[in-house]
C-alpha cells in the first residue's frame, strides 16, 4: 500500500515507500514505451524496404532500424521525465517508473539525453547524414513541440503527428540517400492514420487528460460528436491518400484491393462511432486502427513492384 500522494505542488515526485516494485527491464521498457518503439522499428523497416532499389541489404536495415530505435527510445523517455508531474495526475499514466517513484527524475533525463544523442550519431555513422537529420528532428519535434503544446492548443495532435510520420522516412533516406514523392507518401498515410487512433484514445480517457490540463480535441466534447466527425473526416483522407503508392508504382494493382478494404472498414468503424457516440465504439475504433495499420504495411511490402 502506497503511504505517500504525490501532488502535482511538489517540486518531483516523491519516492513512494511500499510501492510496487518492478524489474529495472520493465521499468525501462515502459520508459521507452516499448511498443510505440516496436511501431516505430515496423514502419522504419518497410520505409526501407520500399525505397531499396535492387536487392535489399539487410546489415544497411539493421543499421536504420536500430538507430531508429534509439531515437524513438530516447525521445519516449525525455517525453515522460518533460510530463512528470502531469503523468501524477492521470490514472492511466501514474504508474509509470517516475511518477511512481520507481525511477529518479534526472536518471530518466540521462537515459533519454544519451538514447537521443546515440541513436542519431549511430545514424550518421553507419547510413547517411539525411536520417540522421530526420531523426534528430523527430526527437526535436515530438519533445520541444508536441509535448509542451499538449497544455497550450488541441493543434498538439497534428504537431505530434509529424514525429510520428518520420520513421518510414528515415528508412528510405537511409535505404536511397534521398527523400522523393514515395517517402513523402509514407509519411502522409502515417500522418493521417494517427488522427483517427488518437481522436478515440482521447475521447475515452477525456477526463483523463483534462485532469492534466491537456488541451485535447475531446475536451467539453461529452457526446463524442466532435471526436467521431474529426475521425470520419481523416478515415476520407486517409482513404484517398492511401492509393498513392500505387499511383507512383511503388506497388502493383493488388495493394490497392488491400487497401480499400482496410479503409473502407477504418471508415466504417469511424462512422459507427459518430452515429452511436459511445465509449464501445470509441474503443473498437481504436483497436481497428491498431489492426489497420500492419495491416496496410504488409499489404506494401508483399505488393511491392
């Protein structure tokens, strides 16, 4: 039983005695949000893929995937020691390694500085100066832009949207040297994809995230109309956005059967969700995003020309 609060007035969290211990392995896995990392290391890896010209050479992926990862860790982490206090105040977040007292502020500050700083060196190192360039802006963005503007504007979606977008685009800079409309089209299916999967996650922790003081698109929006339409509006987008690789023959005929699919039940779901406006059909709209998109990943690179 936890025999200290943690208030958001203290100037860090406090240590918590009794508090549930974990593994150190755990805790740095939940530092670095190991399974938006694992996302990350997916589209990096099939943004590779689709800009390799010839044979792929799978140390060159290792490379861009691993140094990917560093970056993607390391921005994670300064994410969480930036949101210490605010993660306090949410129940869905309190228990991560700071505001739980299981980790120190500024050992979480170390590891993400030295993640950040490893993953872009190892970069330009071992592929070429572009990724490098792109993930040191992700890390720029999604912790000196998205995170502070969380408090200050529902744009921080958008804003966050972008660093998110990056890693299939650090692959193919690191798989061609260059950036061309097939990197630029990654990054828009990316980019759109994540309105939607985060419009239902905020509706459904909305109080949530107004207890932080985070300014979301679902704050005051208790039927969830607000939510849903934005969703529908990016499920369009993202449908037609979708069939650009095919249009640049970056794949064949079948990954557009694929996605009209996947699309159409993304959009149907959205829909649902603005016609019913319940907390069910927020979270099948979510689980449906997080289906959709290995999904459409796999589509890519099975259909690859």
């Amino acid at each position: 039983m936890r025999t200290a609060a943690i208030s958001s007035t203290n100037v860090e969290p406090a240590v918590l005695e009794g508090a549930t211990r974990r593994r150190p392995g755990s805790d740095f896995a939940e530092l670095v949000k190991a399974r938006l990392t694992l996302l990350v290391l997916l589209t990096t890896a099939v943004g590779f893929y689709l800009g390799a010209a010839g044979p792929i050479s799978y140390v060159a992926l290792f490379h861009a995937v691993f140094g990917t990862a560093l970056a993607a860790a390391g921005a994670s982490a300064l994410n969480q020691w930036w949101e210490r206090r605010l993660d306090a105040l949410m129940l869905r977040t309190r228990d991560r390694p700071i505001p739980a007292g299981r980790m120190l502020p500024r050992s979480a500050l170390i590891v993400g500085g030295l993640l950040g700083i490893a993953g872009v060196t190892y970069l330009t190192m071992t592929t070429n100066r572009l990724s490098a360039v792109l993930a040191g802006l992700t890390i720029a963005i999604y912790v000196f832009a998205y995170t502070p503007l969380k408090r200050i504007s529902t744009a921080n979606t958008l804003v966050g949207a972008i660093p998110g977008a990056l890693p299939p685009m650090i692959g193919w800079a690191a798989a061609s040297g260059h950036l061309d409309l097939g990197a630029w089209s990654l990054f828009a299916i990316l980019f759109l994809w994540q309105m939607p999967h985060f419009f239902a996650i905020a509706w459904m922790y909305r109080e949530d995230y107004a207890r932080a003081g985070f300014q979301m698109v679902s704050k005051d929006d208790e039927t969830g109309k607000r939510s849903a339409s934005q969703s529908v509006f990016f499920c369009m987008a993202l449908l037609l956005v979708s069939g650009i690789p095919a249009y640049l023959r970056i794949v064949n005929s079948w990954y557009l059967l694929v996605e009209v699919i996947l699309n159409g039940l993304f959009l149907f779901m959205a829909m649902r969700f603005l016609r019913t406006q319940t907390l069910a059909d927020a979270r099948k709209l979510f689980l449906t995003s997080i289906a959709y998109l290995p999904l459409l990943l796999l589509g890519l690179v099975l259909t690859k020309s």
